[in-house]
C-alpha cells in the first residue's frame, strides 16, 4: 500500500511523521478530557484543555514554519533556474 511518500525527502516524510504523532496524541488527550467531564463533571480540567491548546498552537506554529521554507526554497529555485 502506498501512501504517496515515496517521492518525497526525507525531512517532508519526518514532518509528517511528527505531525501524524502530534495530531494523533492531541485527539486522544482531549477525547480522554471529554470523557473525564461527561463522567465526573466536578474534576478541574483546565489545566489539561491549556496543555492541549498549547499543543495545537505549537503544532500550528511548527506547520506555518514548515509552509515558509518551504516556499522560500520554491521561490529560490525559480528564480535560479528562470531568470527574468
């Protein structure tokens, strides 16, 4: 089964990877937060929904970084191989 990364360098297969493990961990940590508040409504839980907020801003700033190189690699390469 492939899943389309074979084309891909390897720093673009490790990003990926990161950012599945994040995404992954991100949902079960607030599906188990979820279940805690339908369960035992009383237990204080905002500490555990900052930590989760906090994960998903850094996640966004990782993939906003990520964007950015990489289109300041594309915009490098076009401008080496046409100039105007």
């Amino acid at each position: 089964m492939k899943l389309g990364l074979a084309g891909r360098p390897t720093a673009d297969v490790l990003l990926i990877m990161i950012a599945g493990t994040i995404c992954f961990t991100v949902i079960m940590s607030g599906g188990t937060v979820a279940v805690i508040e339908i369960i035992h409504p009383e237990v204080d839980t905002s500490q555990a929904f900052a930590a989760i907020s906090d994960v998903i801003n850094t996640l966004i700033g990782l993939l906003a970084g990520f964007l950015a190189g990489r289109t300041e690699g594309t915009m490098r390469e076009r401008e080496r191989t046409d100039p105007k």
